[in-house]
C-alpha cells in the first residue's frame, strides 16, 4: 500500500516509448499521409475528359466535350497511339502504360515562348504527346470550347487542364500520372508532326455525266476556311501568352 506522501507512479523504462520510436512513427504517419494524397490525385486523372472529333455533314471538322446530337455527324475520338506519337509500340511498358492511361496534348501558337518552354519540357522528359496548333479563327473557337478560353500554351494530361505555363505546375502532374523524371524513349521513336486544332475537309466533287454548267449549279459548296485578317499586331486570333 502507498503511502500518502509517494509520487505519482512511475511505467517501468521498457515501457515508456523513447524518442527515436516517436521520430519512426511520425515518420510513417507522414508517408500514409502521403501516398493517400498522392493515390486521390493520380485517380482523379484517371477520369479522362472525353473529346469528340465531329465531322458534320457538311464535312467540317470540329472538336467538342459533348457527343453530336445529330446521327449524320460521324465521331472519332483520338487514340492512345495517336497521343502516344508514331513507334508508340515500340514504347517502353512502363512509359506505354502510362502513356494510354494519361495522354498528353499540348495547344500551341506561333510565336508563343512559353509553348516552346511546355514543349521542352515534355521533350527532356521524354513525353510522348500529340501537338495541336491554334492559327485560324476556328481553331480559337475549339480552343475557347475545350478549356473555356483563348490562352495559349494549353495542356491535357489525362482530364487534368494545365492553363499557361508553369515549369512547377507542369513537373507536379507528370509526376503525378507516373512519367519518368528523364527520356525512356528509344532511338527510332520519333514524335508526330503537329497538325491544326481544326481541320478543313475538301469539298465534295461534282457529279460525273451533268455537264458542266449543272456540276457548277449541283456542286457541294466549298467549306469556307476562316484566315484571320493581317493585323498591325502579332496577334491576330486575340490569343493571351
């Protein structure tokens, strides 16, 4: 029995966690912390925001988040390979795995420095990605379409919007989806050539056997490509760098 006078009662020393066990178990609540963060953000990429290539029936091409709601459009949508660039078999599996799940496309413009810097660095990377370029009056408008405005240089990985450049911003999601920190690309790969945001379909050819002035009155009419005005400027879509 205590006497009265006796301190409060002491846990024997084998009991008692020393510090170097609190530094582990602080350590390990931190990396649960971690990788739980990181799990939730590459799952939200993972969600890949589809994008519709519409071919109206007039043969313009235009890209949309939404289906047609007509049944004469036709719609394809671009292909892990297409993102992944030309060889993409030939691929590493890692870099083809995160390739398909996760693919890169880059919006450019001319005379945009902060698209040559987006660019360079899914290069040293060794990013495989499809390229598009903003020119024309229509590539603005599914530009404005996709990303809700008309400022370049615009990113996709998987679902995830990348708006302007920011080596940061840029370096945290690539991380994110799994691409490797330095270029697994082999040799022969060799990067798609970029193509317009908006492509123009050729008119339709004139019925054979009408005779000519009937071609000319039968004939589909021509789809018209909207070339912006030459500016004062060297900005002639309005596009924001």
């Amino acid at each position: 029995m205590r006497s009265k006078n006796q301190g409060p009662a002491v846990l024997p020393s084998k009991a008692r966690p020393d510090a170097r066990n609190l530094r582990l178990l602080s350590r390990l609540t931190l990396a649960t912390i971690a990788v739980v963060a990181l799990t939730g953000l590459v799952a939200s990429l993972a969600h890949a925001q589809q994008v519709y290539r519409i071919v109206g029936p007039d043969g313009k091409v235009t890209f949309s988040d939404k289906p047609p709601v007509t049944a004469a459009a036709q719609v394809s949508t671009p292909s892990a390979a297409e993102n992944a660039g030309s060889g993409s078999t030939s691929l590493p599996f890692e870099l083809r795995q995160v390739a398909s799940r996760f693919p890169v496309t880059l919006y450019t413009g001319p005379n945009c420095e902060p698209c040559g810097a987006a660019r360079g660095l899914l290069s040293r990377r060794g990013v495989p990605f499809t390229e598009r370029t903003v020119t024309s009056n229509d590539d603005v408008a599914a530009l404005r379409r996709l990303s809700g405005e008309a400022s370049l240089p615009f990113g996709t990985i998987g679902a995830q919007q990348l708006k302007g450049y920011s080596d940061a911003e840029w370096t945290q999601f690539l991380d994110a989806a799994g691409y490797p920190a330095t270029s697994s690309l082999p040799a022969t790969y060799r990067a798609p050539a970029a193509t317009p945001l908006v492509a123009v379909a050729p008119a339709a050819a004139p019925a054979a056997g009408n005779g000519t002035a009937a071609a000319a009155g039968t004939a589909a009419p021509r789809t018209r490509v909207v070339t912006p005005p030459v500016p004062e400027n060297t900005n002639p879509a309005g596009i924001k760098f």
